[in-house]
C-alpha cells in the first residue's frame, strides 16, 4: 500500500517515542519525511486542529476475529471472507493500522470453535491480504494449544505460511495458569449448567490430555519457532518456574502474566510483559488476575494488546497516561514502538522521519480518545 504523492498534516500535537512536538508531519510515498515547522507547497494537506497526531498501533494478540466468526454462541458466520473484513474495519477504525491476528491452533474444549475455524480463517486472512483488500496491515500469530492432541498436526500444516509472524505458547488446561482457581474456571463455563459429577469427568479428561500431549507439544512448538526464526510468546504465566521455563525455551514475551510473582520473575529473566489493555480500561481483570494498572504502577509494564476488545487498545494508553502520570509518549510506546521492536518490524511503530506513514489523528472527549482519521503507509483507511 503506497500513494506517491506528498501529505502534510499540519497543526498537531505529534506524539514521538520521546515527546510531544507542537508541528507537522511531512509525508512521502508513504514515507514520514520531515517533523517540525514545515512550509510546503504539498499536494494534500490534513488539518489537524490541535488535535494529537500518533504513531499507527500495533497489536500483538487480538481473538476480534473469533467474535466476528461467532457472533453468538452457536452461530458460525457463513462466511469467512466476511467475517475477517469486518474484524478489519473494526481494528483499522480503533487505530491499529498492524494487526496480528491470534488463531488457535488446537482447543481444550470438546467440539470448541477453535479447531473448527483454523483453515478457513488463515486462507481468508491470506486471500484478502495478499487482494490489498485490507485496511490494517494483518499478521498471523499462531497460538499452540499444547494440551490439545492436534496441535501438532495444525502446525505442521498451517505454521510455515508466509503471513506467521509469531508463535505463542499457552495450556488452558484448568488448575493451573489462567484457571489456577477451579472456581473461576466453573463460574466462566456457568451457561453450560455442568452438574458437579459432569464438571468433574471434564477436568479429569482435560488433565489426562495435558499429561499425555503438553510437554512434548510444547518442546516441538518451540523447536519449530527456532526453525522458522519466529519470535516465541509465553501465555498466562503465573508462578516463577513457568516464566523460568519460557527462558529456557527462548521465549521474548510473557503475554498476559496472572500473577505479580509471575510479573516479576518475566522481568527478571528479561521476558517483555505483555497486559491485557480492556483489564487497564476496566480496573481489573475479567478472570480475577493481576491488574494492568498495578504493573504499570511498579514500571514492568512493556506492552498492551486489546484481546477482544480492539477499542481498549487506545483508551488504555490514555487511562494509564492520565491514572497513573505516567509520560503520553511512554504509553502511547506500549500500544506501538514498543511492539514493534519485540516483532523486528523496525520500519514502523513511531513518528520519526524514515518510518512509514502510519498516522492516527485522535481528539479527547470526556476523556475519552477518539479516532478522527487513520493513515497506512500515508493512505486514509479511516
């Protein structure tokens, strides 16, 4: 996506990695050219009006897609192509103009949606990415469920697409992780009306198939990272072995950590953390874990992804600048720069000159950021 022509968004407050510059942004072929007081005969000129001018987000870990494949419970979207274009328009209009998509590869879950969609969903992600269909710049991120017994299988098959960026490590299996407590885990299943005899012949097949499958899934995915040069994401850690393990396995991120014990040893061994940006917007997690808000407070915060609410990815830079003092430039880095970096695409992920035209004019309201306009590569998508 390039436009060979000259923009000029003139009279914004210009979010950098390291302030907040009263100017404009000169753009070229897609291109950031020049920042500061500029005077230019350019052919097109955005009129910002004072309002803030930020880099384009990056977001490492979004289910929207799910969401838009089944609106319902029990409702399959018939159409894949349509489901995964309006999970575009939805990132693109939140202000992510890079989006990695997240598809599961397995499912803890008898006859879980997951496993059900993979195919479809990466083939609809590649046809219309490859067709310049697409508004935001979409990824893949491949989540290996190693609990499930055809995680192998899925990532033999779909992990060497030239669209994966990134590979994820993660094990739902309750009793452990996200679902240390068993409560948390019967109250989020409590529409299927389990009775306890049924709840319990469900935990006990799901720790059967993580004894049998976990440890030898989780050594191949790894392994098939290495191979492949993809950087490796740990998931829902909780205790310091499980962050010690990710060490060792040479994983970089530590994607939503449920506990501070958890926070700490991921910085200790030098693993980015990750937070979930709706538990920043809200106060609180939705599974009774660790608050964004505490770990930005304590200085370990490197990273937000939106998970399932694309919205939440802005307003929680924002809520986090204006709760906690903490500098615009350094949280608005935590939704861009920042994850740039963890994923080598050096060539985006701030206002700076040489970096691509990725732009998003946002104006406050009540508080609240909202997107006026959002450019990729210097073209208007919003």
């Amino acid at each position: 996506m390039q436009r060979n022509t000259e923009i000029l968004y003139r009279d914004a407050q210009i979010v950098t990695r390291t302030n907040i510059l009263k100017g404009s942004v000169l753009a070229e072929n897609g291109v950031i050219k020049a920042i500061g007081d500029i005077d230019t005969g350019s052919s097109e000129i955005i009129d910002c009006r004072g309002d803030f001018l930020i880099p384009g987000l990056i977001e490492l870990h979004t289910d929207n897609l799910e969401m838009n494949i089944q609106p319902r419970p029990g409702v399959i979207w018939p159409s894949m192509t349509a489901a995964a274009v309006a999970h575009d328009v939805q990132v693109a209009g939140a202000g992510i103009t890079t989006v990695f998509d997240a598809i599961a590869l397995g499912d803890v879950r008898e006859n879980g949606l997951r496993a059900k969609i993979v195919a479809d969903s990466i083939k609809a992600i590649s046809t219309i990415k490859e067709s310049g269909l697409f508004r935001a710049d979409h990824q893949i991120h491949l989540r290996c469920e190693i609990s499930s017994p055809d995680m192998e299988e899925m990532l033999m098959t779909h992990g060497r697409s030239d669209h994966v960026r990134l590979l994820s490590i993660m094990d739902h299996t309750p009793g452990q992780r996200q679902w240390s407590n068993l409560d948390d885990w019967r109250n989020f299943h409590r529409e299927k009306k389990w009775t306890d005899e049924e709840a319990q012949a469900i935990l006990d097949d799901l720790r059967d198939k993580q004894n049998r499958y976990a440890d030898r899934h989780r050594k191949l995915a790894v392994e098939f990272a290495r191979q492949q040069n993809l950087p490796l994401a740990s998931h829902d850690d909780t205790t310091a072995a499980d962050c010690e393990q990710a060490s060792i396995d040479g994983v970089c991120i530590a994607e939503f950590p449920t506990t501070q014990t958890a926070v700490q040893s991921a910085k200790e061994h030098s693993l980015a953390v990750i937070m979930g940006a709706p538990n920043a917007v809200r106060g609180q997690s939705h599974s009774g874990n660790i608050r964004t808000l505490e770990v930005a407070e304590r200085g370990l915060l490197h990273g937000l992804s939106s998970d399932y609410v694309p919205a939440s990815l802005l307003q929680a830079a924002f809520v986090i600048h204006r709760r906690l003092s903490i500098p615009l430039p350094d949280t608005i880095a935590m939704v861009s720069a920042n994850i740039a970096d963890l994923v080598d695409m050096g060539d985006r992920g701030e206002i700076a000159v040489g970096k691509q035209a990725d732009l998003v004019r946002v104006s406050i309201s009540d508080n609240v950021p909202v997107v006026k306009q959002v450019y990729r590569s210097g073209v208007r998508i919003v």
